[in-house]
C-alpha cells in the first residue's frame, strides 16, 4: 500500500490528507481529518472494491483539500499501482462513495455516480460534506442542489 501525505489548505494543525493505493481493494483512496488519531475521518473515499481504479478523483480531491501537492502525483500513483499489484476493470462500481462521520457517531455514506465526476463537481460534492451541509441535508429531507 502506498501513502501520500499532505497539509490541508484550512491551516487545521491536526488534519492531513493521505492519498495512496490500496491493492487489497484494487482502489486509490483519500482520507482527510486527524489521519493518526482514533477521532473518526472528516471525509474520505475509496473504501469499497474497485471504487477509483484510476487516480483521476483522489488527485483533483488532493488538490482541492491540500496544499502542496506535486504536479505529478498521479504519474507517482500510477507506478505504485503497476508495482504493488493491479485488480480487473471488469465489474466497476457504478457510483462513488464518499463517507465522513455524522455528529452522533454515525458514518454517513453518500454515492455519486460514476459518470458524473469531474474536478468541479467532485470538489463541490466534498466542499458539501466537509461543511457538515450534506448531514443537515439528510437530517431534514432536503435535496442538494449539487448537479
């Protein structure tokens, strides 16, 4: 498994976000929060099987969330995944997932379809989920307006 390890651009002193390849679950991931504590993760992706056999989402997420992340992060990606082992593109899920943990302890899952993710949209989706307005969402039976 490989990890990658950046500041977030919210100058918060205890969250990271790690990126990295996960042969286990033939998926890159990202993770954002306190990565070293036992406090549950503010977001993260790449949890499921095959969820990002490319890492085109956990990249534009890395940039979007960090500061300082290299120019050629996915090329870095793509050699750990040729190096540690590749997976079948055969059967991809058909919607993302991302999670982050609800106020009471819960871990709270919203899918995004898959051949809806681009930087922008994929960035809006986390901006909303970070912000805590994706569980008021849920709390109150309201839709988002993320297209």
């Amino acid at each position: 498994m490989s990890r990658y390890s950046f500041f977030p651009k919210d100058d918060h002193d205890r969250y990271v976000t790690v990126v990295g390849w996960d042969p286990g679950m033939g998926s890159f991931f990202l993770q954002y929060g306190d990565v070293g504590s036992d406090l549950p993760l503010i977001f993260a992706t790449g949890k499921r099987f095959a969820e990002h056999p490319g890492p085109g989402v956990v990249v534009a997420l890395a940039h979007h969330l960090s500061i300082r992340v290299p120019a050629d992060l996915s090329t870095q990606l793509e050699a750990d995944r040729a190096r540690e082992g590749n997976w079948r593109d055969d059967d991809l899920p058909e919607f993302i997932t991302f999670t982050t943990q609800a106020d009471d302890g819960r871990e709270l899952a919203f899918r995004w379809p898959r051949d809806r993710c681009n930087p922008e949209t994929i960035a809006a989706v986390a901006d909303h989920i970070i912000s805590g307005e994706a569980e008021r969402d849920l709390n109150t039976g309201r839709t988002s307006s993320i297209q």
